[in-house]
C-alpha cells in the first residue's frame, strides 16, 4: 500500500529522511511520461545545471569525499566526476559523457588552465570562472567550397567511446539512478554556428545570406548527427533522456527571428530528432535553450523535444505556471529555480519557497524535474546549494498540497 | 525609384547597405546637406528599427543588417559632417566590465547607440575600472556604459562606479547599465543614472540622459 507520503511530510523533521517510495529510475520514468511519482526528481550535473570548480571543491570539503580522479567533457569544457557528490546530495540522475579527442586538454578551472586549439580550430580560455570559445575558425565563410574545404571532424574516432558502453551497462545493471546521456557536442547547430562563424556573423547570415546559412547548417548538422549516432550506439539501451543544447533566446525575446527557426532551422532539428529517436525510440530528448523563448516553444515541440530547459523563470513569458499551462501537456520541464535572485541571494526560506513555488506551479501531474535556472556561479553561497538539494527533497512529495 | 531620402529609409530598414550607398551620393549630389541627411533620415530610420525590435517584429539579425546599412552611409556622411563641425548627441564610452567577456548585447549597444547618433568609444570586453577612469580623463566622454552578464561580474560594475566616485569623476558623466542579470532597481540601488534592458532601450534611455547636450 502507498504510505501516506503528505502525512510524512508534515510530521518528519526537517532534514530527517523522507520515506521514498520509487527509485530514482522509476521516479524519472514517471515524471517525464508526465505521472506523478513519489516525489519531483532533483538533478545536478547537466546542461545549466552545473557547479563551479570553486563549488565543487567546497561540496567536496563539507562532504568529505575524494575526487575519482577522472574528468568529464561537458559541452565545451570539463568538470570533475561529479558521481561521488551526487550520492552524498541524493540526486536523481547520472550523466554519461562521449569521451574527448586525446588532443583535448581537461582542464581544471583554476591559475594551472591551459588555453589550446580544438579539434574545430576553436580556442579554449578561461574567464571569470566560465569557459570561453574563440578564434571563430569558419569567420571567413563566403562559399559551399568553403564548408567544403573545412576540416570537420570526424564522430567515429574510437577513443570518443572508448569504456563508456561499460560504463554505462554498469551503472545501469548496479544503480538505479535515472541514465542521461549529456549532449555528446559542445552545442547544437546554432550553437555550433556561432562559435564557429563568430555570433555576428552568424545573425547577419540568417539575416542575409539564407541559402549559404541553409548549406552550412545542414552540413553542420549532419556532422553533428553522427556524434550522436556514435554516442548512442554505446549508451542508447541504458539512458532515459538524451540532451541538445541551442540557445535561440535572449533576455527579452527570440535572438533569431521566429520565422526563420521555422523555415530553416527547425527541419535540420526535427531531423536530429528523428534520427536519435530512430536509434533510441525510447529516449525523451531535452533541450536546453536559455532566455526567453516563449515564441519558439510551439515549434520546439512539433520538432519533437520533449524536456525543456533551464526555464528562466525570471524573464518575460517564461512563468512557470504560465509555461506549464500553455506547454505542460506536450513538455516535461527541467530547472527554473531562480538563480539570480533566490539562489545568490536569498536565505533558506526563500530557497523553500522557490522550491515550492515551482513544485506547485510545474509538478502537477508530473512533468517536472527539480533544478535551478541555470549554473550555478561562485556566488551562491555553500549553505544556500545544500538547502536547495535538501529542501528539493523534502519539498518535491506527491501529492503536491495545492 | 522616389526621393533619395525615403529610398534611403526604406534600404535601411531593409539592411540594403548598396541602396544606402548609392542613395546617400545622389542626395548629397542633389545638395541635401549631410546634416539633414542625418538628422531626418539615417537616424530615424534606425529609430524605426528600434521600435519595430521592441515590437517584436524585428529581431537582432534584422537590427544587425539595419545598423550596417546605417553605418555605410553614415561613414559617407562622417567627413562632410566634420567639415561642418556638426555636433554628434555625445560622447560614450562602453566596455564589458572586469572579468566579463560576454560582448554580444554591448556590441548591440555599441550599434543602436551610432545609429541614434552617438560618437562610441569602444573599449571592449574585460574593461579594467581604470581603464574607464582613465577614459573619462583623457577622452572627455559625456557617458560610460557599462554591462556585466555573470551574478559574479555584475559587482564589478559597482567596483567601477565606486573608483569613478573616488577620483571626483562621478559628475563628470552620466553612468549607464546592463546585462542580464541588472535590473532597474539594481542599477538604482547602486547610483547608476540610467539602465536599459536591450540595445533599443539603451539607445533611448541615453538619448533621455544626454537629452542636454
């Protein structure tokens, strides 16, 4: 019989253990099918959903726990192993990673990081505690022969996969933690363009030189299907969501016109989509897309995404309650605890009362999955990070009160 | 083909930086002066780009092409203005502060705020306090702009205003911010005499602070 989860809720201390029903997989499966598990999922370790090294180092501090050693390529840079930390925290999710090139440098962050040149002649470097791509190597674009002359790299090198299959069956077979494959690119095509165009000249081609824009994109795109075709031959069978990442919002609004996502960018995306769901029928993808976004969501979700995130609940159009109304029949969605404001900066309660507000307003009926609204930066505060693990717990049960 | 005039609004909210070209050499053959050029053409249109941004009907890309059509002509008008020893509405400096390297809306800034008229100093990404201090001394600007996108960064735009104050520059210029994670408020609380939430804003609320000149 289920135990009455409220009835707990209201009597057990703070901090005391929550009776927890289902596994972390079973809770997983049920939030993105859109049911209600035992409680909302809490993640750390994905798109926007990462800790500083300074963070890192002071969970491990407070923790107690020893590195692994090892690192992981996380969208453009790496991190440590954040799978000792995610059991001290009881997060819901594990993150497999497609391996780096043996040229890569896993740097940490910190006075030691090496600046180098990738394997798409970007540049590494480091700022304010925040990775940065330069060198824009397809700036000068001018032509198709110049998509063709560039050296693109290949998917299929072996040491991209090499030991994740294991890795995977593993943690599959001995956890029951919920398996997400993390974007096996730095970013998706936009993404991708604008590190490798440069930003403006990347917004001024979608602007004027559609038909060039049209053959790189699609060129880029396919390259960058074959990462994920790599990436899921080796963990397909095990994950539950495999992610992308494109940020087509700004502050405000769209960073791109509307009209164009639709007419040139969204089929190369329903493509992707296609083909990882050819290969994962049973993988829900997940975007990540900052900013406010709200125009791009119906077509987002004709293009196949299931989870949304990070959800910038503080911008325009981007209201939780809002998004769940409009959008929560067809999207799961991931994040939107407010990081510049309550995160940052605000104290354990209003740490509780952004939990709850989000729980209320994103987990009726499931389809919701605890986090924050994007990274978080050196300046949360240790104290606010555990509150918001513990209080993301304790405050997630089903049934929500409200 | 009508008056060079409209032909030139119309190419600038098109991005037609050729038509820009063309057009600014006919009106200026037909002895239009590069004052009224600017003033009664380049720099509404750009103002009509700028509104049809916050309408939501034009997006960065459109406001991107817009500004380079602009700046085609306004870099034919430049040398006769000069000539004229016509006024620009100011002086601004604008740089990302300390630390930020997120350079996307201050180049958006930098755009609209030619557009509307203003001479730009450019100081770039990762911009020192001193740097802008030094600026105000030697470059006699009417205002700093200043953004910040990262929580961690935001502080030093409050670092910078703060040694502005203790050199005595403070009434010397008039301080405007921006980036995501500002607000209104923020920039309130911290004495900063003007904020915008995008690069139009921006352009607006400079015009409103430098109204004076």
């Amino acid at each position: 019989m289920r135990p009455d989860l409220k009835a707990i809720k209201h009597t057990e201390e703070r901090g005391a253990a929550i009776l927890e029903q289902y596994s972390s997989r079973k809770r997983v499966e049920l939030a993105i099918h859109h049911q209600e598990p035992d409680r909302v999922p809490i993640s750390l370790g994905g798109s926007a959903n990462h800790l500083t090294e300074n963070l890192y180092r002071a969970l491990r501090e407070h923790f107690g726990f020893q590195d692994t050693g090892r690192r992981t390529l996380v969208g453009f840079y790496s991190t440590p192993d954040y799978n000792p930390l995610l059991d001290c925290l009881g997060t819901d999710m594990r993150f497999l990673h497609l391996r780096p090139v043996n040229s890569f440098i896993m740097n940490e962050i910190g006075p030691n990081f090496k600046p180098f040149v990738d394997e798409w002649g970007l540049r590494h470097e480091l700022l304010s505690g925040y990775y940065n791509l330069g060198g824009e190597p397809l700036g000068h674009l001018e032509s198709i022969a110049d998509i063709e002359k560039y050296p693109w790299p290949d998917p299929n090198l072996p040491e991209r996969v090499a030991g994740l299959r294991e890795e995977a069956e593993k943690l599959f077979n001995f956890t029951d933690y919920s398996l997400v494959g993390h974007r096996p690119v730095y970013g998706n095509a936009w993404e991708m363009s604008r590190f490798l165009l440069g930003v403006e000249k990347a917004l001024l081609m979608t602007a004027k030189d559609r038909k060039l824009f049209e053959a790189f994109f699609d060129k880029l795109s396919d390259v960058l299907d074959g990462f994920y075709a790599v990436f899921l031959d080796a963990v397909g069978p095990y994950i539950q969501i495999v992610e992308m990442a494109e940020d087509l919002g700004t502050n405000n609004g769209p960073m791109l016109n509307p009209k164009f996502y639709r007419e040139v960018m969204w089929p190369y995306h329903r493509r992707t989509i296609e083909r990882i769901k050819k290969k994962a029928p049973h993988v829900k993808v997940m975007l990540h897309c900052d900013g406010a976004i709200r125009r791009f969501i119906p077509d987002l979700i004709d293009a196949g995404f299931d989870i949304l995130n990070p959800i910038e609940s503080n911008l325009v159009g981007m209201e939780p309650a809002g998004l769940k109304n409009d959008f929560g029949k067809d999207l799961v969605f991931m994040g939107g605890v407010d990081l510049v404001k309550v995160l940052t900066r605000g104290n354990r309660t209003d740490i509780q009362n952004e939990i709850r507000s989000r729980v209320n307003e994103m987990g009726k009926g499931g389809g919701y999955i605890l986090a924050p609204s994007h990274n978080f930066t050196n300046d949360v505060p240790l104290e606010n990070l555990l509150s918001f693990f513990e209080e993301g717990k304790n405050l997630g049960v089903y049934p929500l009160e409200g | 083909m009508g008056i060079p005039q409209s032909d030139i609004y119309t190419a600038i909210l098109e991005g037609d930086e050729t038509t820009v070209t063309e057009q600014v050499e006919k009106a200026l053959q037909m002895g239009i002066p590069a004052g009224v050029l600017l003033n009664e053409t380049l720099i509404p249109a750009m103002a009509e780009v700028g509104d049809l941004f916050e309408k939501g009907e034009y997006f960065v890309p459109e406001m991107l092409i817009a500004a380079r059509a602009m700046k085609a002509g306004l870099s034919i008008l430049k040398p006769l203005l000069a000539e004229a020893k016509a006024e620009t509405n100011g002086k601004i400096a604008i740089g990302t502060v300390k630390g930020d390297l997120h350079d996307i809306g201050k180049n958006l800034v930098t755009i609209m705020l030619e557009g509307a008229g203003f001479e730009v100093l450019d100081l770039g990404v990762d911009v020192p306090a001193e740097r802008f201090v030094e600026v105000i001394e030697k470059e006699h600007v009417d205002m700093v702009a200043m953004s910040a996108l990262l929580t961690t960064t935001m502080v030093n735009i409050e670092m910078t205003m703060k040694m502005i104050g203790e050199k005595g520059l403070r009434d010397k210029v008039k301080i405007m911010v921006g980036g995501a994670p500002l607000t209104r408020e923020y920039a309130r609380s911290i004495g900063a005499d003007g904020f915008a939430a995008d690069a139009s804003q921006a352009a607006k609320e400079a015009l409103v602070l430098l109204g004076g000149k």
